[in-house]
C-alpha cells in the first residue's frame, strides 16, 4: 500500500469536487455518461509473492519452504450496472499470468585449478482465472493536470470487490555446486493445483472519454487441492538420491498481497 498512496495524491491533488454542473458537462459535452450501464475492458501489472516447498541441506546452500517473488498482468471483462445516487455493481471475468525474472549466479575463484562453478536457476509461473464482483460509489471532480497546466474533470471510482477463482503454479529450482571442496546438487519441481478466493480494495480515475486508470491491492487465498512434488538431492560427499514423487491434498499457506496498477475502457 506504500506505493499506492503517492500514486493517489499525484492523481488527485489539488482537488476541487465539483456538482450537477460537472456531471452535465460529462454527458454533453463528451459524450459519455459516467452513471449509467457500461461495459468494461481492463488490463494491469500486478506483483505477488507465492510460496515454495524447496527442502534442502547442503555444504554450501540450504533451502527451505519459502516465498518467490513474481510479476505478471491481467486481462479482465464484464459488465457494470448503475444502481442510482452514484453507486455501481460489476460483475468481471478475469484471466492473470505471473512468472519469476531469469535468474542465474555463477562464481569462479582463482584459487582453485579445476572447475570451479556455482549456479542456481529459477522458473516460476502463476496462472488462473476469476470471477468478480464489485461495488463502487462515484463521485466528480475538478483537477489540474501536473504534466500539462491544465484543469479538467474527472470521475472518481472508489471500490471494493470480491470474487472466487482457480489456477496453477509451476515452480523449478536448480542448483549445483561443483568447487574443489564442495560437491552437490539440489532440483526440484513443485506444481499446485488450487482455487482462490480473494478481497480487494482500490480505486479508479475515469476521463470523460470514458478510460480509466486504476489502483488496486488484493488479499488472495490459495486453497491448495493438490500439490505435486518431485526432486534430486546430492548433498556434499554424498551420492544422489531421486525422491519418489510425493502428492499432497488440502495444503494450507498464509493469505498472499498482490499489488496492481493498470487501466481499463467503459463504453
């Protein structure tokens, strides 16, 4: 929510809110109307941390369950209906993908004469899709624009929203330590089959043409049905072990944040 805030002030500082007049000036003079029935395209960039099941005890490295950070976007479509006194309700469908940046570390040290590696590798993804419901309250007001000088109007949508889900998520880690004094290995693949139910607060910035920006943070559950493990461990001086693949049912994790800012079109 840290970064969200400064974003809101920028977008609505100073402020002037403004009446009737503002919302005639809307319909009449643009063309569009910001209370009434639309329908509504949106998309955004959204980061989230999900959590890992890695398991290993090594020389040089040890992992254990942890969270992996991602980053991804959202396409969603749906309908509004304008309940009166500025309110709306919108029912949305919803589709996200999010995966992990590359990432892969080696060294090297002189002071040894063979092969001196260590690298690890990471490959996530998140991906699923909801169904949402949303409720909304407008309200108009005057702003100045900061890049341009110039004062216009805008429709501002504050907004809470609800909505249940499903999806999967792939996460792959690689590692290998090949020194003259440590040798050892850790892969691993874990992939979840889950449904979601998820809360959300934000709030949108609409121009009188009818795009909108918004600003969004959501709380979402990960109902695990089922997780799949599958992994090779070769600690220091020891030889491999492949792990017979093990299935878990009904894994809970802790409530995960994903934080978005995106945009949309009501027509």
């Amino acid at each position: 929510m840290k970064k969200i805030i400064p974003l809101i002030v920028l977008f609505s500082s100073p402020v002037i809110f403004a009446n009737e007049t503002v919302r005639t000036e809307l319909q009449n003079r643009y063309g569009y109307t910001p209370r009434g029935n639309h329908w509504i395209s949106t998309f955004g960039f959204e980061t989230t941390k999900y959590p890992t099941a890695y398991n290993f005890n090594g020389a040089k490295q040890t992992y254990r369950p942890n969270e992996i950070e991602l980053f991804g976007g959202r396409l969603g479509f749906g309908g509004e209906i304008y309940l009166g006194k500025g309110f709306h309700t919108a029912t949305k469908l919803e589709g996200y993908y999010f995966g992990s940046l590359f990432s892969k570390k080696k060294t090297a040290s002189p002071e040894f004469k063979d092969v001196t590696t260590s690298s690890r590798k990471d490959t996530s993804s998140l991906y699923g899709g909801d169904i949402s419901q949303t409720l909304s309250f407008m309200f108009d007001m005057k702003t100045k624009n900061p890049f341009m000088g110039e004062w216009t109007y805008l429709a501002v949508e504050p907004f809470v929203e609800a909505g249940i889900g499903m999806g999967r998520a792939h996460n792959r880690r690689k590692y290998i330590t090949d020194l003259a004094s440590v040798n050892e290995q850790y892969k691993a693949s874990v992939s979840d089959e889950f449904t979601t139910t998820k809360l959300a607060v934000g709030i949108n910035f609409i121009s009188t043409s009818g795009y909108f920006l918004y600003l969004k943070a959501t709380q979402y559950d990960y109902n695990i049905n089922k997780r799949t493990i599958k992994s090779y461990s070769q600690p220091n001086g020891q030889a491999g072990v492949q792990s017979p693949k093990e299935t878990l049912k009904n894994v809970s994790t802790d409530p995960a944040m994903v934080y978005a800012i995106g945009g949309g079109y009501k027509f």
